[in-house]
C-alpha cells in the first residue's frame, strides 16, 4: 500500500509539473473564465467515470463548499494577486512550504505530534524547492497574497482529509470541482472578465488541465493521500517544481542550472529520508491524514501552476 500510494503521488506531481509548460498557451486567456471551463468539463468527465455520485450530507457538503472555496477558487484568486506583486519564484517558493506545514498540522489536527523524521525529510525538501525556484522580489502584499496560495494549496488537502473515510477520490474531486464552478463564474463577473471563445492553443490547453490535470491528477493525489496519509504525502509536494523543471527542459531544450540540480537532489534527498520513518497503525481514512495538486492559474510557477 506504501508504494502504491507512493507511485499515485508521483503520478499526480509529475502530471501537475508538466502541465506548467503547457499552460504558457493560457497566459493571454481571462484566468477564472478559463478555470471555469476546466472544472465544468472536468465535472462531466468525472461524472462520466464514476456514473453516479454518492449522496452526502449536510456536514459534508458544508466541507466539500470550503474545500472548493480554499483549495480551489482561493487558491487560484491569492496566485493569481500574488503574481501581480511578487516574482514567480517567490510565490513558488513560500507555497513549496507545503511539505512543511503538512507534516505539522497534520499530526496536530489528529492530537498527535509531528514525526520528527517526517518534518526533517519535509525541511530538506522545502529547501530544496527553494533551489529550483530561485531568488525573486516581492512587496509585502506579494508575500501575504503568497501566503494565501499557500494556504489554499495546504487546505486542499486538509479538508478532504476527512472525506476520504467515507467518499471515494473521485467523488471528492467531482464535488469538489462542481462546488468551484458557480465560485468561479462569479470571481470571473466579479472581476471583469471578458469571455471570449478560446483560440485552438488554448482549448487545447483547457482540454489538458480538464482531462489530465483534474480528472486525473486529482484523483490519483487523493489516492495517494488516503494510503499514505498527509505528512508522507505532503512531501511529494516537493516534486511540483522538479517535474516542472524537467518539462520546460524538454519543451524548451533548456539545460537546467547548477542550483536546480542541486535542489532536485536535495528534493529526492528529504523524500528518502521523510519516507523512511515508520508508518503508523492509525489509518488515513479515520484521520485529516490525507492531503493535494493544486491546482493554479495558467502561469509559469514551479509550485501550484496550472490548477
């Protein structure tokens, strides 16, 4: 179960890094109008898949309307104001403290203390994230908008959390993104936005992040999540900027830097560690021990870019 959790996790992290990349081709089209689209579609896909939707209460609509509104609509709102004060690499490095704040509060949330292997594993990661990423400028209302997004990229875990005891990866995902679209459409009015119908690049791009990046991606994180539980998974985090790293190489044909590499090894380095410590007996199912991709906006971000 371990290392099949393992394989969902780095399956979604590496789906959610080469989508960076991809996403260039949305960089001119209206943000939340595009997440709109995306989730829309990916509702009908998810729905396709799972044929019917297990009912669910009041609590846990309550829950799945928050996680919609932190993990998602939140998270891409704070992104999107964060890039407009701060570097990218700024913003993707406080959100690459995921693997940290998960292997914290997780613990805590269950009234147990964080696993002192796990956080250090999570640390060097962290680290390492910040190597890849590379130095930025950011005002003070860049870092609180960042801060946001990093708020958003740990509640979308977090919240789903509980859910996992009694709804499956893919109906969460499919409330998920269904509880986002009507959000979404009215951050979109709200902000101004212009719809416009989507040139050939950009629905391509809208298809990918619909079809492979949610559809898939989010489904595979939480099956991960639910094996693992939040403080391993978290750390799989880490790998969002690698993976991005390593497919704008490819697209691009651009030789990473010296700093990079070293941040990739110092990536796989906390990874090995973290993942070493013993497993507890305590399921993910019972426990907020299950935490995400995130999802971004279409920008070039190492960490949380494209959701």
């Amino acid at each position: 179960m371990k290392v099949l959790g393992a394989a969902l996790c780095t399956s979604a992290m590496v789906i959610l890094g080469s989508s960076v990349p991809i996403s260039r081709a949305l960089l001119s089209y209206p943000t939340l109008a595009g997440q709109v689209l995306r989730y829309t579609l990916a509702v009908v896909i998810l729905l396709a898949i799972a044929r019917r939707l297990p009912r669910i209460g009041l609590r846990s609509a309550g829950r799945l309307v928050v996680l919609a509104a932190v993990g998602l609509v939140g998270f891409n709102v704070c992104l999107l104001s964060a890039l407009r004060e701060a570097e990218p690499a700024v913003v993707g490095t406080v959100v690459g403290g995921t693997p940290v704040v998960l292997a914290l509060i997780g613990p805590l949330l269950s009234r147990r203390r964080p696993a002192l292997r796990i956080t250090v594993g999570a640390a060097v990661i962290v680290a390492g994230v910040a190597l890849v990423q590379g130095a930025g400028h950011a005002s003070t209302a860049g870092l609180v908008w960042s801060a946001g997004t990093l708020a958003g990229e740990v509640g979308f875990s977090l919240l789903a959390a509980p859910l996992l005891g009694e709804l499956t990866p893919i109906a969460i995902a499919a409330y998920a993104c269904l509880f986002a679209v009507p959000l979404l459409l009215v951050a979109s009015v709200a902000s101004g936005e212009t719809w416009r119908v989507p040139t050939v690049p950009e629905a391509g791009a809208l298809l990918y992040l619909a079809v492979v990046l949610t559809a898939c991606a989010f489904v595979l994180w939480y099956g991960g999540l639910v094996r693992l539980g939040v403080e391993k998974a978290g750390m799989f985090a880490g790998l969002l900027p690698v993976a991005a790293l390593a497919a704008t190489a490819v697209l691009d044909g651009a030789v990473p830097s010296g700093g990079a590499i070293l941040g990739t090894v110092l990536v796989a380095a906390g990874l090995a560690f973290g993942l070493s410590a013993p497993t507890r007996a305590t399921s993910a199912r019972a426990t907020p021990e299950s935490g995400t991709p995130r999802e971004a906006v279409p920008v070039e971000l190492g960490v949380g870019a494209p959701g």
